[in-house]
C-alpha cells in the first residue's frame, strides 16, 4: 500500500514536466500572435520613433530572430532555471517574481484561509438548519456577496472604512516612508490588510458557503448517517464528526484550484488597494508585452497548479480511505 | 471717531495684515515629504531608458539638464551651465559649467560628463537624440569646465534640447566601457540605480508600491531643495487614486493622473488646487487621423465633411470634462511663438458636411449609408472609447457609418504606424518646445516609414509644406520663421492632412499646501527643487 502511494506519486510528479513544458511552449507561441511587441510600445512611450530605432530595440532584445530560434533559446535558458530579463524593466524576470510573491501570498492566503474557515462553518450551519430563516438568510446573504463585483466591493469599503469612518488606510501594503521594523512593521501591513483580504475573502466565503451547504445535504442523505442517527449520536457529533469530512472533498478540491490561482494574485483587487502583488504585474506585463516576464510569472504559476492538484488527490486519500492510488 | 472712519481703518489694518502674511505665506518653508501619484508604474530611472510619462516625472528630479528654463516660452537660463555663449551664424556653442558641481555619488560633474551625455547617450539612445544633435560636427572639451558644440547647420531650437527629460547629464563613470561597446546602456545598472546631480537621490524603490528620493544635501543651489523627500505612490485604480488625494494621503496628481470626471468633482473642493498651467512645453494635441491612401479618405470634401460633423466644443465639454479646447491646426493656441492666431474656429455644421458629400457625388443608398470607415481609438481609457463612440453618431447624422474596432496598445501601434491598416483613429502628440521637433515629424513627407511611431502614418505628401518645413527648421525664431509656421498652419488647416480636434488640458490637481510647482512650459518635469510645502 505503501509502496503503491510512492510509486503513484513518483510517476506524478514525472508527469508535471512534460505539462509545464507544453504549456510554456503554447504560451510562447500563443503571445507572439498578439499583435506589436515590447519594441513598439517603447517606441510607442517615446513618442515619435524613427524605424531605425524601433529596430535597434528589437535588435537588443533579441526579437529581430527568426521566431523558432527565439524559442529554442528560450526553452534552453529555462532547462537551466534562467527565466531571463524583462524587457521593459532590465531586470531579472525571477527577481522580479519573487519580489512580488511576499505580498501575494499574505494576501491570497489569508484570505482563502479566512474563506475556507468561514464557509464550512456558515455552510454546515445553513446545512443543518435547511429550510429555516437561518438557513435563507446565509443563502441569500452568501448568493448577494457572490454577485457583487468584488472591485465594487472594495470601493465601497475604502469609502465606507477609509473616508467615512477614517479608521483604516486605503491602499497600499506599509505605510510609505515610516521605515518600520520587526513587529511594528508587521503590524503595519496586517493593518493595511485588513480591507483588501475582507474584500477578497468576502467573495470567496460565499463561494464556500454555498458549495459547503449542498455538499453537506447530500451526505445527509446518506445510509451511514441514518445509522448514526439510528445508534443515537447526537445532531452536533454526527455533523461535525461523520458528514463533514465526506462533505469535505469538493471543498479540497475546490481550495487546490485556488491555491493554484494564488500565483496569478486577484488583479482587481490589488488594482483598487494598490496592493504591490503579481496579479498587477502580470496585467502589465500582458499590456506592455514583456513576454519574458508574462512567460516567466506563466511558468511559475502553471509549475504551481500542476503541483497544487498533486497535493489535493494526495489529500482525497487522507480524507476518504477509499480512494487508493494506484 | 465716528463710526465710518473706524471701520475704514479697521478694514485697512485687515488688508494690510492679510498682505503681510500672504507675504510670510510665500516665503518658502523647508522640510516635509511632497507625495505624487501617477499611473502606470515607472520601468526605469532615466529618459534614455524610455521618455513615457512616468519616466520623465521621476527621472527629472534626479537628473539635471545642461540648462534650465523659465516660463510658458521656455527661455533658457544658467543652470549646471553658468553662461554660454552662441557664434554669430549660429554654428558654435560655448558652454561654462558651474564649478563644484557633484555627482550623486561625489564624483565631480565636468565637461566629459556633458560630452559622453550628448555623443554617446543621446544621440543614441534618446528617441529624440538625433532630432537636437544630428547636426553636431564635434563637441570640444579644451577644460574641464567648457564645452563647445560644433554644428554643421544652424538649429533654431538648439538651446531647447537641454531640458533634463530630454538631454538627462549622466555621468561617464556611470556605463562601463563594455556596456557602452556592446550598445548594451539601457541594460546598465544605473537605469535603475541613478547617479544624478539633481535635487533629489534615490532612497528606496518597492516595486508596484512606492518609490522615496531623499533631498541631496549637496545640492549645488545652496539651500535647496526645499523638500526633504519626494515619494511616488503607485496606485493602480483611478478611483483609488482620487481617493488618495482626497484624503491627502497623496499631495499631487500631476498630468491628468486622475480620471477626467473625479478631476472634475475634485477640483471643486476647497482644499485642492486644479490647473492646466505648466504644460506649454509640451503642448499637448488630439486629432483625428486620417489613412489617406484610402479611398474616399484621400477626398478632401470627405474630410471637409467628416471636420465639419464633428462638434468639437461638445467633445471637449462633455466627453473630456472641459479639460482642453477645439484646436484650430497642429500648433496648440498656447504656443506664445508659433501658432497662427489668424485661423478661423472649425465650424460645425452637419447641414454643411451632408451637402458637400451630395455635392462630391457620395449619394446615400437605400439605407441612407454613402459609404463605411473604420475607427480605432487610442488604447488610453474610457474617454476615448467614448469620443469613438460619438464620432460614429455624428458622422452616421451625415451618411457615414463607422465600425469602433478595439485594440491594446501593442495592436494599435503596429496597425497604425506599421501597417497602415487603419482608416480613423484618434491620436494624440505632443508639440514639445519647438514646432520643428514636435509638429514637422508628423507631416512631413520624408516620415512616411513603416515602423515609424507617431509619425506621418496618413502618408500626408504636399511637396510645398515639406519645403516650408525643411526651411523652417533652420531659421532662427523670428519674423521670418514666425511667417513659414504661420503658411504651414493656414494649408494644414484647410488640407486636413488630420481632422484637428482638440487642445488637449493637462489637468495637474495638488493639495493647497504644495507651492511652488508651477514654473515654466514643463512644470512637471522640472526638477522640483524651489517646491516647499506649508
């Protein structure tokens, strides 16, 4: 059994390098069909630019090569780990990542932590209730939150929050110019994100809440809770102990196809609270068609997905026994 | 005392106290941190790098330029150059450099500074390089104190290339003689670790955050600046932005950094400041242009017509929030020097465009369509998505029916300026300090180039205008050349090479306690060193 679970795994992650690699190829190929390149919105910056020195510039970047050549520098220089420069930046593509990963991650993971928490728990809840006013108050209330824009949420937030009230502060992750230390800084940026991850997390929570409900009254109509029922456990041990972790599995699921998103950040979110994350980053990088930089944040972030989906059917076996990799 | 003669004195003692410390009010205060916004994120520190907007904000205070310049006209006076003086063709500069002048790094600014800044920086590295110095011969440096610029053809607008956005002093020592070599400058260190000898030096760059210069101590103005720091905060969202200024987290938003409608809300509001002034040096010009290899287009009646469907005061008030004015040719009305005052307003009449179109022979078909265009837009936001918009619905009043095709930024520069694939669109030029800079790359024939941005993508060829411009760029300034520009605007205005539209408004919004911005021509990419904050 055990020995099958290595195996499984082993043959998994041998499987992730020829998907990453065919999804960097096709992301290759797939932007240079956009039309104009980094050269021409340079040039385009500048104002009035003479072809010649459009040209120079794509001379200097290498994109005067025959497209096939550029690509098989490209994936030469990634089987060594190099994902290049960014064009318009002259700056390490993977420096630049990790420059913003720090404040993509606080933000995304605080938020689907807080999410994942509240809706199991609000979704259990309504679950347990079904057909009450508790239970349509968190369905309506999660379905109201799930269709409002979450860039409109945060708006009203930071007008709500910031302007009116003047408690909380309206963008950015410190405050500028402070040169904070250690535990104040900390605190800082816990302060600063406070509206950007609610924002965030808001949107999600509904996500959770309703997938937690319906999952949950399906188990409920399971043979084994009967039994449960019928052995004399009570309503709260037979939620939280038996239906919740059968209920639990779309949730996993649905947490792994998030975690994999984390690397891409929330655009609109960090676009409305300045938030210095990748998903900025990466709505640049596309306008301004720094490829190597979009190829690179594609690279990272594909490598993540793949790797997240691994982990979520290695926790479907935790959760539920019966599933066995093979 | 009676009653009348006590409020009198009474009212004068007001006067004069409110004069005394209006009076205090205006002596410069120094210290606090100035706080600016602006979108998108600067990619480097140095207009070499690239001259978008956010780059010459920020590279400006940290980089001076030989001179510097007074007023709506741009006068030059001293700067890093004390004095200079010009031979009596026009053919010799001589310029004295200030002496003890330092390095952000606290090496000494001297003459080879200035040299290795013209031949090797920006002559090729600057999109404008070989407008200003494509006529050097040489450039002499007898001390460590003098340059002599040599030209092979007198340049009228000579003294107008030393602004630090567009020729930024760089030092020598800051480039490696490999990166020089392999042409690799804009990959150098210094792009984004700048050595200047400006009023300000870099602190701190967080990237998609913030960026803090500190005030340079040694400074060579002496006790400027004013400011002890500079910090630009990034944010993304313009409602955000607005937001930012509102609650005087952030003290300025320079260069219409703001969406047109909360420039307009906020400018309302007691404790903010909005003004157009400051931006003549740029002078900035929206037209319509036009793809006149296509058919009807290369029809003047057509673009008679298409001018004249177009009401232009309506664009400038309701889609552009009164930020600008109809334009009247390719000169900007606020050019004290060059524009020609005697051009007529474009008249607005779709009782008028529909004749001439019958009168050409366009007849309408059975669905009252004569014939179809079609329309791209700048790719800059949603005012221009609405002008598009509005250009259809009037020039569908006059038989024309136009299709609005999108495009990013990437896509509108290759199908305007590459391949020529487009038959309207808006675009927007600058006329920078000189006409001869400014206006004649986008009309003059020799700019016909495929790949050339913001050039003559009409392929607009009038051999006459061609020989007014080549004439013009080597008169001085002066009557003479006053009448070429003046005969140049009058057949451009008539021939719509491109529908002119509008005088665009750069909108600057600060908070009243910033002074001090407004200075000349390119306020905001001076170099920031007499702002003070109360």
């Amino acid at each position: 059994m055990r020995q099958a679970s290595l195996l499984f795994l082993v043959r998994r992650l041998l499987q992730i390098v020829p998907v990453v690699l065919a999804i960097v190829a096709l992301n290759f190929f797939l932007l240079r069909m956009a039309p104009g390149d980094v050269a021409d919105i340079l040039a385009g910056q500048m104002g009035h630019a003479t072809a010649e020195f459009t040209q120079q510039l794509r001379q200097e970047f290498g994109l005067d090569r025959p497209l096939y050549q550029q690509f098989f520098i490209y994936m030469g220089k990634l089987l060594t780990f190099d994902l290049g420069v960014s064009h318009l930046q002259q700056t390490p593509v993977i420096v630049l990542i990790l420059d913003r990963l720090p404040a993509t991650l606080i933000l995304m993971l605080t938020s689907v932590v807080l999410a994942v928490a509240l809706g199991v728990v609000l979704g259990v809840a309504a679950a347990r209730r079904e057909g009450t006013i508790a239970d349509s108050l968190i369905s309506v209330l999660a379905l109201v939150v799930y269709a409002t824009p979450a860039f409109w949420l945060g708006l009203m937030l930071i007008v709500l929050f910031s302007i009116k009230l003047d408690i909380l502060p309206s963008g950015g992750m410190i405050q500028i110019g402070a040169g904070l230390k250690g535990a104040a800084y900390a605190l800082d940026v816990a302060w600063h994100l406070i509206l950007p991850a609610a924002t965030l997390a808001l949107f999600y929570v509904a996500i959770y809440t309703r997938l937690m409900r319906a999952s949950m009254l399906e188990v409920y109509g399971l043979d084994f809770i009967v039994t449960a029922r019928a052995k004399g456990l009570s309503e709260t041990a037979i939620a939280w102990t038996h239906a919740l972790r059968n209920a639990l599995l779309p949730v996993v699921t649905l947490a792994g196809v998030q975690f994999g998103h984390l690397l891409g950040g929330s655009i609109l979110v960090e676009t409305v609270f300045g938030w210095p994350g990748l998903g900025r980053l990466v709505f640049d990088a596309l306008l301004q068609r720094d490829l190597n930089l979009l190829l690179g944040i594609l690279f990272v972030s594909s490598a993540v997905v793949v790797s997240a989906n691994l982990v979520v059917d290695l926790i479907y076996g935790l959760l539920d026994p019966r599933i066995v990799h093979k | 005392m009676n009653i009348s003669k006590f409020l009198t004195l009474a009212a004068a003692g007001l006067i004069a106290g409110a004069a005394a410390s209006d009076a205090l009010a205006q002596t410069p205060k120094k210290g606090g941190t100035l706080t600016y916004t602006y979108q998108p994120e600067p990619t480097a520190i140095s207009t070499l790098a690239t001259t978008a907007v956010p780059v010459a904000l920020i590279s400006t205070k940290i980089y001076d330029g030989l001179l510097e310049y007074a007023g709506a006209a741009m006068e030059p006076k001293p700067g890093l150059a004390e004095s200079w003086t010009v031979s009596p063709d026009n053919l010799s500069y001589t310029f004295k450099l200030r002496q003890g002048v330092k390095w952000h790094d606290g090496k000494s600014f001297t003459s080879a500074d200035v040299k290795f800044s013209i031949e090797v920086l920006a002559l090729n590295y600057h999109s404008r390089g070989k407008t200003y110095f494509g006529n050097v011969t040489a450039i002499e440096t007898p001390d460590a104190n003098t340059v002599i610029i040599k030209l092979k053809e007198a340049v009228p607008y000579f003294l107008k290339a030393f602004q630090p956005s567009e020729t930024p002093m760089m030092p020598k020592h800051g480039f490696s003689e490999q990166e020089i070599a392999e042409k690799k400058v804009r990959q150098a260190k210094i792009m984004l670790e700048p050595i200047g000898t400006g009023p300000f030096k870099l602190k701190e760059w967080k990237k998609g955050s913030h960026i803090i210069l500190e005030r340079n101590a040694d400074y060579w103005k002496p006790g400027q600046p004013y400011l002890d720091q500079l910090v630009l905060r990034i944010l993304p969202d313009g409602a955000a932005r607005a937001i930012a200024v509102e609650k005087g987290e952030v003290d300025l938003a320079p260069m219409t950094a703001l969406p047109p409608a909360e420039i307009q809300r906020l400018g309302k509001l007691p404790n903010l400041v909005s003004s157009q002034a400051g931006s003549e040096g740029l002078g900035p010009i929206m037209w319509l242009e036009v793809n006149l290899r296509d058919k009807p287009l290369s029809d003047l009646a057509v673009r008679q017509a298409i001018s004249m469907a177009i009401d232009r005061d309506k664009l400038v008030n309701v889609i552009w929030y009164g930020m600008g004015k109809s334009a009247r040719g390719p000169i900007v009305s606020g050019n004290p020097n060059h524009f020609n005052k005697a051009l007529p307003k474009y008249e607005y009449s779709p009782v008028k465009a529909n004749k001439l179109l019958d009168d050409a022979g366009y007849k309408r078909g059975a669905d009252g369509v004569r014939f179809k265009l079609t329309q791209n837009f700048l790719p800059y936001g949603e005012e221009w998505v609405r002008q598009a918009e509005y250009v259809k619905q009037e020039l569908g009043k006059i038989g024309i029916q136009v299709e609005i095709e999108s495009l990013d930024m990437g896509g509108w520069l290759k199908k305007v300026f590459t391949d020529w694939t487009y038959q309207l669109t808006s675009d927007f030029h600058h006329n920078y300090s000189d006409p001869t800079i400014g206006v004649q790359r986008a009309f003059i024939s020799t700019n016909i180039q495929k790949g050339a941005t913001f050039s003559n993508s009409m392929g607009y060829n009038n051999p006459k205008v061609d020989e007014l411009l080549k004439k013009a760029a080597t008169l001085p300034d002066g009557p003479d050349r006053k009448k070429i520009w003046d005969d140049v605007q009058k057949i451009m205005h008539d021939e719509l090479p491109v529908i002119f539209l509008i005088e665009m408004g750069y909108t600057h919004i600060w908070n009243k306690r910033v002074k001090g911005l407004i200075v000349n021509g390119i306020s905001m990419y001076s170099n920031w060193d007499s702002v003070w904050i109360e």
